[in-house]
C-alpha cells in the first residue's frame, strides 16, 4: 500500500527527509501504514481520523480514540479534539 512512497522517500538524503511530512487520511488500516512508513523514515506525521460521530459536539464521546501524551494514555474526542492527530499519538 506505501511501496511508491517508501521508495520515493528511500531516495532522499537526510536534508530533503527533514522538509518532509506525511499527510494521511481513509481507512484505519491505510493510518497505521501510514504511520509505520513515517517511523521509518522518521518524519512527522498527521493521520486524520474517521469515527462515527453521534452528536458531533463531544457530548456523547462515542467518538474517542486513545492517543498516547506525556502523561500517559488518554481518550479524546475526534470530533472536537481533532479529527487530526499525530500519528505518532495514536498509532
């Protein structure tokens, strides 16, 4: 799924890797590839998250996903603390 993308980005010396950052968004499976192929080249990446959002407000937390922080796991809501994460946070 990232093949195109892991050899462009295998192409690429240290100086043009550090102007790079990984855009990503669609299917959870489609993330996280998204996400491995960023740790492996070690660029940033932003992963746009899609859950089912009952009220959209952040009311109902229906739409919460894990994400990783400094103090430890934490819930947050994708329809009012993203929908776009770090990948990094969540993957």
């Amino acid at each position: 799924m990232t093949e195109l993308a892991a050899e462009w980005l295998g192409s690429l010396g240290d100086k043009e890797l550090a102007e790079v950052e990984i855009f990503s968004c669609g299917p959870t499976p489609m993330l996280k590839a998204s996400a491995a192929l960023a740790r492996r080249f070690r660029v940033p990446c932003q992963v746009s998250l899609e859950e089912f959002m009952a009220c959209g407000v952040g009311g109902c937390a229906g739409c919460t996903v894990q994400v990783a922080t400094a103090e430890g796991p934490a819930m947050k809501r994708v329809c009012v603390d993203g929908p776009v994460f770090d990948a990094y946070t969540v993957f």
